[in-house]
C-alpha cells in the first residue's frame, strides 16, 4: 500500500474517533485547546463539530482507498 494512502487512513481513523469524543463529551468537559469548550459549563453537545469529523473522515477513507489503487497500465 502506498505512503499517502495509509496516512489518509490513520488521519480517518483520527477523526473518528475525534467525532466520538466531541458526540459523547459535554462543552464544558471538552479540553481548553478544543474548539467548542465552553468554560461556562453548560451542557451543550457539538453534534456539529462530530459530524464535520464524521465528514473529513470520510474524505480521507475516500482519498487513500483511490490512492491505494494501482496504476493503470499505459
């Protein structure tokens, strides 16, 4: 399997699992670094931060799977 492909591959698994954490995880628990913490503490789910994880993962199964492909012969 190509370099590029299966770096794709683990950045989607990554993002998975980041769509999970942000889908379970309240604002205010979510550490400071992470978009969507909200210090104030109210329990507010990013279900939108999830599901553009959910997304950009998806793009990047799509991109190593077509990377993964051999090439046509000329």
């Amino acid at each position: 399997m190509k370099p590029l492909a299966v770096v794709a591959i683990v950045l989607g698994v990554i993002c998975l699992a980041l769509a999970v954490f942000y889908w379970v995880t309240p604002a205010a628990s979510l550490p400071g670094f992470m978009p969507g913490h909200d210090a104030a503490g109210t329990a507010i789910y990013h279900h939108k931060h999830a599901y553009a994880a959910i997304v950009v993962a998806l793009a990047l199964f799509a991109f190593g799977w077509f990377q993964s492909k051999p090439k046509a012969a000329a």
